[in-house]
C-alpha cells in the first residue's frame, strides 16, 4: 500500500508540473548541470545505482542511505572561458526519520566590462548562480526505496536578480540479488518566485526513468535512461540545415526518411553508460549521449561530442573521482569530485 501512495504521489505531481510549466520561458540551467564527476562519466542526469557516494545521492535522494553517514564530498568543474563551478555535499543519517543530505551548487560566469551606450567603460561587474540542496530519503522495504530533494535557486546577474524554489521526487526499485536497479524521477519542477524583469520562466523540469544491471560473472554494470518523458520531439530546427531538400534545378521538395527521422528523435531520449570496477577501490566508466551528439555536429569535422568517460580511485577514507564530458569540438567540461569519509 505504501509503495502505491508514493508512486502515486510522484506520478501526479509530475503530470501536474509539466501542464503548469509548460508555455513559459526557461531558465536555470544550473539545475542541469552535472555536480559529480561519477555521475558525469557515464553520461547521467543521476545514477539508478545505490553506491556508497554522496555526490551521487544528492542527484538522486531515494538511494540516500545509512552507509552515507557523516560523508562529505567537494566538487569542480571548468565549463567555458571563464566559467566554472564548485560544489559540496554532506550527508547524515537520523533514526527513524531518514537520510538526508545537504549541499550547495555555484555557478560563476566571470567578470564582464559595465558600460555605457556610448562605449565608456563604468567598471566590471560579475554573474552568478547559487543552488541550495536539502535531500531526504529512506527505505520503504527491502526493494523499494524514496526520496525528495528540495532546492532553492538564487541568481545574481549586475544589478539583477532572480529567486526560484526546485524540487525532486524520487522512487527506486532494486532486485533481491541487488543486481538490477531502476529509478523514476520526476526532475525539476516548482516556480520562479522573482523574476529578472517582468518576464516569468519556467525550470527545466523532466520526468526521467534510468536502469542499471550488473553482470552476473563480470564486473561490469550497464546503464541506460530515458529522458524528457514528458515531451516526445526533441528534435531542434535548423533553418540553415533544413530537413527537407529542394532540387535547385526542378524545385522538387525531397521530404526526410520519416522513419529515420522517428529513430533520430528516439535516441535523443536515450543515453548509454557503462561501468567497469575490478575491485572496490577503483572504477573506469564511460557514456554516450546521441542527443549531445547530433546538437553538437559539425560538418566535415571529427568531434567525439556526446562521450564521456572518467576513472576513480579510494586510499582509506578518500576518494577521488575524475569525468570528462565531450560536449563540443572546441571545448569541453572537466569535472573532479573528491569524497571524504568523515
């Protein structure tokens, strides 16, 4: 019976959210973004996978658990330019309560030359975002497992600001032989409480389901997720790069493959990881996203766009965690994320 109430509640609360928030503008892309760098090599939004980390649990708070106790993990990640992002995480554990973790997200853009319409130079000024994270969790049984993360969102750009509140709702299964593990969440979704000017947006919200599975004789675990459940063409429009073709010399419109077109749209929902640790102090993973892949093409050039990969290792009480996202040809995010075992 509880089991339903909790999938209920979330299914509800996702279909509601994604009606709510569905003509505005978005914004936020902070919430986007990937904190962890064992998250980030396998190409994740979050992992369907109860490991023993912090930095992991607190993108998905239903596999929050006691062996998270008293752990802490502090994250970075150069974007762009002069972009960049920091991050911690601590998690605690209270009796009969549950499992919470606590953390903290900054995005900084750097500094940017104020002036004047004329030209004149009046000084610098900076751009950032701050993303507040409180996340609880606990075991319903042995198989089913929830959690929710509640998430204020501060943005500071020159003299403007903008304040929004983000939640996360979370239900996980895991198989009796602990080898199979599947998460639904719904990702996002709640309301912009100050906009910059006068102009509401919207989070990005996105109802997501992911899968993992390790090999019985192997150790190498799988995973695949769906993402943006709730909205079926994720397809851009390009009207440099149209998909229908004219014959310059008949004028003929030559209509794309529908079928192959259905296949592109497919896989933008898709993305692929995989895990290798041969022991439990040192793990490779890699992940492909064929979404990342066809938005970042160019033409005639070789890009390895939409992989990622990464390797961790522990020594006693330390981990230290390492993720490279192949985003674009000409630059791409390294992550580090080193976890404390207090």
């Amino acid at each position: 019976m509880i089991r339903k109430i909790a999938l209920t509640i979330i299914l509800s609360l996702s279909f509601f959210a994604s009606i709510a928030q569905n003509e505005l503008y978005e914004a936020y892309s902070v919430l986007k973004l990937r904190s962890s760098a064992r998250v980030a090599s396998l190409g994740m939004d979050f992992l369907p996978w109860q490991v023993n980390d912090v930095s992991v649990a607190i993108t998905n708070p239903s596999i929050l658990n006691s062996q998270m106790n008293n752990q802490f993990a502090i994250g970075y990640t150069n974007l762009f330019a002069d972009i960049w992002q920091g991050n911690l995480a601590y998690s605690h554990s209270f009796d009969k309560i549950g499992n919470f973790s606590f953390g903290m997200n900054y995005v900084g853009y750097g500094k940017f030359k104020r002036t004047e319409a004329n030209g004149d130079e009046k000084g610098d000024f900076s751009a950032n975002d701050y993303m507040f994270t409180i996340g609880w969790g606990r075991m319903l049984d042995s198989n089913v497992y929830i959690g929710a993360n509640f998430k204020p969102i501060f943005s500071q750009y020159e003299n403007y600001s903008s304040f929004a509140i983000a939640f996360d709702l979370a239900a996980t299964y895991i198989s009796d032989n602990r080898s199979f593990t599947a998460t639904f969440m719904a990702r996002n979704f709640g309301t912009q409480l100050k906009s910059f000017y006068e102009i509401e947006e919207k989070l990005p919200f996105q109802l997501e389901l992911g899968i993992s599975k390790k090999l019985q004789h192997a150790p190498f675990q799988v995973f695949v997720m769906a993402t943006n459940l709730q909205k079926w063409n994720l397809r851009e429009d390009d009207p440099l790069n149209p998909r229908d073709e004219v014959d310059p010399f008949t004028g003929e419109i030559k209509r794309e493959n529908t079928f192959l077109g259905g296949l592109d749209n497919t896989f933008r929902h898709l993305n692929f990881g995989a895990n290798f640790q041969p022991s439990k102090n040192f793990y490779i993973a890699f992940g492909y996203s064929w979404k990342q892949s066809r938005e970042m093409y160019i033409q005639d050039a070789f890009s390895l766009a939409g992989f990622s990969y990464g390797f961790g290792f522990q020594i006693k009480k330390f981990q230290l965690s390492y993720a490279r996202n192949e985003y674009h040809k000409y630059g791409s995010p390294n992550h580090l994320t080193l976890l404390v075992r207090l």
